[in-house]
C-alpha cells in the first residue's frame, strides 16, 4: 500500500471520528427547535377563537322556523327555539342528540341537535370565517382545526349542562350551525339555553 492510501484512509477514519464525537442527538419531539418545522397542534390554534366564533355565529343566525329547508347548507348558521320531543343517547352515551319542534315550523323536516361528546361534520367550522382554509397547511390541519372547534363546544357549551332524558318536553333556544340532508336537519350548538 502506498503512503497517499495510507494518508487517505488515515484522514478518513479521522473525519468519521470527528463526526461521531460532534454528532448531537436530538429528542424525539423537539426537532422544530433545529428545522424550524413546529407540529400542528389544533388546540392551540383554535383555543382563542372559541369567543369570537360563538360571536359571528350568534350575529348572522337565522331563524331556523323561517328558512326552507332546501336552503339549509353546510355550516348555515342558525338559531332554533322549540320544544324538545326526544332525548336519544347512542354509542354508550357518547353520541347524545335531542330532536327538537321549532315553535312557529310547520312543515315535515325533522331537526336534530348534536350533544356529543362525539360530534359529526365540521359545520362549527364552516359557519365562522374567524379562520378560512388558507390560514392552515394543508386540508390535514383545516380538518383537525373543526375538530378542535367541536371540542371546545362539548367542553364550553355542552357538557357543563348535563343533559340527559329529562330534558324531553322542556323549551330550548339553540344558536349553532346546521347542514340538511334531505328532510333531516342536524344543528351543532354554539350556545343553548334551557328553559
């Protein structure tokens, strides 16, 4: 062997030992402090949203007695004063909804209020314009930010109510944000107040 090979993998080995001896080791979880890449957290990205969503909603509700139904669409915000004619809790409680009669409706639409804990679709999100699609990544982030909303719902609005089947025949007035599909209206609620 030659002395510019021996020269050569001396300075190699040398330059692998520095590396190894320099490297640092990154803990899982922390590698936006180096990349500047931060992970999304929807939490925090809606946690102080939640008044001034429940305040645009409130301000633009329509009548929910007064709207054809056909009108009805994804995220229509609305506000609903009835009575309750059903209480019904499914998926071991955690998919809670009450059918209410709003009072002065005539027609043959049946409307459904959500009461979580699990919530369907991402009308909350789509009534508000607090934040819009381009204030997020990707379609991933604008997805878990409705469902960041929903939860801040179950928590703020829903939960500290206690609703269960004694509800049933009582007077409610509801604001939130609605879809309809067909005949069946289903209202996500911003703000209830039980009479």
């Amino acid at each position: 062997m030659n002395k510019k090979k021996i020269i050569c993998i001396a300075l190699a080995v040398v330059l692998v030992v520095f590396l190894a001896l320099s490297a640092k080791v990154i803990d899982k979880g922390t590698e936006g402090q180096y990349t500047g890449e931060v992970a999304f957290d929807a939490n925090a990205s809606s946690s102080g949203d939640w008044e001034s969503v429940v305040s645009e909603i409130t301000g633009k509700a329509q009548d929910i007695a007064a709207l054809d139904v056909a009108a009805i669409g994804p995220g229509t915000a609305v506000s609903i004063k009835g009575t309750v004619s059903e209480f019904v809790s499914k998926a071991g409680g955690k998919k809670n909804s009450i059918t209410v009669v709003p009072e002065g409706y005539s027609g043959d639409a049946v409307f459904t209020v959500q009461l979580g804990s699990i919530y369907s679709g991402t009308d909350v999100r789509d009534a508000q314009t607090v934040k819009g699609f381009a204030d997020f990544t990707n379609q991933t982030e604008w997805s878990q930010y409705a469902k960041a909303l929903n939860s801040q719902l179950d928590e703020l609005v829903v939960a500290p109510l206690a609703i269960d089947e004694g509800i049933q025949g009582k007077t409610v007035q509801i604001v939130g944000a609605a879809s309809a599909s067909g005949k069946e209206v289903t209202v996500t609620p911003v703000a209830i107040t039980i009479e």
